[in-house]
C-alpha cells in the first residue's frame, strides 16, 4: 500500500494512501478522550477496493484543527487539486473539521455526524462540553465559511439539544446539505448504526455518487429497536425530562 505524508506538522498531519487515483475519500480523526498523539492511520480497505485514494486527517490534541500550522495545511490540502470526484466523512470533532476544509479540498459529497459549527464561547455560550479546549480556538481562523457547492448529509441525535443546535447552524452554512435526525443515536448520532455493524451502509451512500438522506434514515431506523444503546439513550432522555420508558 503506497502512502505519503501530505503534510507532517507538530500538531497537524495529512496522511494519502493510494493517491495515484483519480477519485479521493477523505477521513477526519475526531476528539479524543485522551489527546496529545498521532495515530497510526489505516486506509479504508472498502474505499481502496473502489478505486479511491484515502486522504486520512488528524489533529495531535483536541484543538478542532485550529492552531499555528492550519494555514500551511490548508495550503497542503489546495495542493491535491488532481482528484475528479472527492467525497469525505467526519464525527464531532472531525465533523467541524469536514466542513472547515470541504472548500480546499473541493468535496463533492460529505456526510457529517454530530460536529459542530464552532466552540467559541462566545457564541455558543451554551455549550460547556468543550470549553477547556476553547481557550486557544481563534474564531476568524476557525471560522467556516458558507459553501454552496458540497452535497450530503449532516446527522444529530435531536434527544441531544446542543447537536441539534450545531446541525441546525451547519445546515444554514452549507445549504445544499440535508439535516438527517437520527433519534437515539447519541453523540455521534451514527452509534446505533455503528452498535449494530450496519456502518458499511452508511459508507454506501458515499461510493453510490449521492447521499440519500431518506436512506440513511432508513438504516438508523432498521437498527433502533433491536439495539440497547437506542433504549438507553431514550431512557436517559426520558429520566431528565421526569419521565419513564
């Protein structure tokens, strides 16, 4: 498997398998419970076996890509112009990321799962989760601009205030993205899916050259009622609201 290092910073690292192709899927590592390394990046096998290259994204610690070296690694990331169709993926942290650099890298079809639009304090004063990462996010780079070309799907668990609030915010920046509720899912909203080994479908919707928001629907909703993860969620939900299942 030929790869190289697109880009190899101290805190930012682009990874491409295969980039001989013609066609291009893009990875995003997401926040982690434990930061300050990079992984050792897998290419997608199932993306391979299509004919793609694999771009694999990667911030060393939970700074939503946003620091001293993200103006070079864009300029890295506008380098790979050579791709025809270019398609990409990217949970919580690494969905603010897939919308931050859908423009650079020219994405086509995106699906983002539970990211967010920001976490500047000052604006979403609301949302505590990730303020001990806040304190060296600077808005003006951080900040996405509205991209009218990138198609796909962006997916929140609504039992989930914050994520919808994000969803609702990224929708408004991306119009031409569809807003996939998936009840239950939790954070990322993807987790009955993933708890119920049906992600390949999800993946599907990518490598098919269009993302079917009623078909993604359809995936959560043949994995809810079987999975335990679904009722723990709602029964969480149901107990902050005074509620029983």
């Amino acid at each position: 498997m030929q790869s190289q290092l697109v880009f190899d910073g101290q805190f930012l690292r682009a990874t491409l398998f295969e980039g001989a192709r013609d066609k291009l899927f893009v990875t995003f590592r997401q926040r982690l419970g434990q930061d300050g390394s990079f992984d050792d990046p897998k290419p997608s096998r199932r993306f391979i076996d299509e004919g793609y290259a694999h771009l694999h994204l990667q911030s060393r610690i939970n700074d939503w890509y946003i620091n001293d070296e993200t103006a070079a690694f864009e300029t890295a990331l506008a380098g790979l112009s050579r791709y025809g169709r270019r398609a990409g993926i990217g949970f919580s942290m690494g969905g603010y990321a897939s919308v931050r650099f859908a423009s650079v890298l020219k994405l086509n079809h995106l699906i983002v799962v539970s990211g967010q639009y920001t976490i500047d304090p000052n604006l979403v004063p609301q949302d505590r989760r990730y303020r001990r990462h806040a304190g060296g996010f600077d808005p003006v780079m951080g900040w996405i601009e509205e991209n009218n070309a990138v198609q796909g799907a962006i997916v929140y668990d609504p039992l989930l205030p914050l994520d919808k609030l994000h969803a609702k915010q990224l929708q408004a920046l991306c119009p031409k993205m569809r807003l996939v509720p998936m009840w239950g899912g939790g954070h990322p909203a993807t987790g009955v899916i993933g708890s119920r080994k049906r992600f390949p479908r999800v993946q599907r919707q990518l490598l098919s050259g269009k993302v079917n928001e009623e078909a993604l629907r359809r995936i959560h909703r043949e994995c809810r009622m079987k999975s335990p993860l679904y009722w723990a969620h709602f029964s969480v939900a149901a107990e902050g609201a005074g509620r029983s299942v």
